[in-house]
C-alpha cells in the first residue's frame, strides 16, 4: 500500500513540476511580447502600428520576422525613428518586389 501511495505522490509532484514549468515559460513569453511591444510603439507611429497590426491578423508568421527585422534595425540605428506608415508601406513593397524576383529554371 505504501509503494502505491509513493508512486501517486510521484505522479503528482512531476505534474506540479510540470505545471509550474509552463507557468514560468508562459510568463516569460509574455514579458518578451511585452518589451517588443514597447520598443515597437517607440520606433513605428501609431498608423504604421496600425499597419503591422493588420498585417499580423492576416500573415503572423510574416509580422513576427517582420517585427524582429524592424527592432533590429532601429537597434542599429538604421531605421528612422519614429518610422511612419509611408516609410513601412515603401519597406513592405521592397520585399514584396524581392518576392517576385525569385526566377526559377528548370534543367
């Protein structure tokens, strides 16, 4: 009887474990999103937020490397500060240009 209630204590002290494994990660996933947002609302004016924002609704995966790239480049110092909506449309169709450039040939 003893070994069943250990092993039951076990399971629960692994779950708890575990439990509280997630709660930190997730906690630590928000305060990054928080900080990226920060910097975010200091380098881009609020339409180009705006923009980024729309953008994310329709392509995450695209407005998160995109976010990255805008931080990164700020951090640099090659980005003006505050970026505006014509200046992120103009970025955003740079890539959009480089996008279509891919030629593929076949052998």
């Amino acid at each position: 009887m003893s070994e069943n209630f250990d092993d039951v204590e076990l399971i629960k002290r692994r779950k708890l474990i575990e439990l509280q494994r997630r709660i930190a990660e997730e906690k630590r996933r928000r305060e990054e999103e928080e900080r990226k947002q920060n910097i975010l609302r200091v380098i881009l004016t609020p339409e180009a937020r705006s923009r980024l924002t729309n953008i994310r609704m329709v392509k995450p995966e695209f407005a998160a490397q995109l976010e990255l790239q805008l931080i990164s480049l700020a951090q640099q110092g090659k980005l003006p500060i505050p970026l505006t909506d014509e200046q992120l449309k103009s970025i955003l169709m740079e890539l959009q240009e480089k996008k279509k450039d891919i030629k593929i040939t076949w052998m």
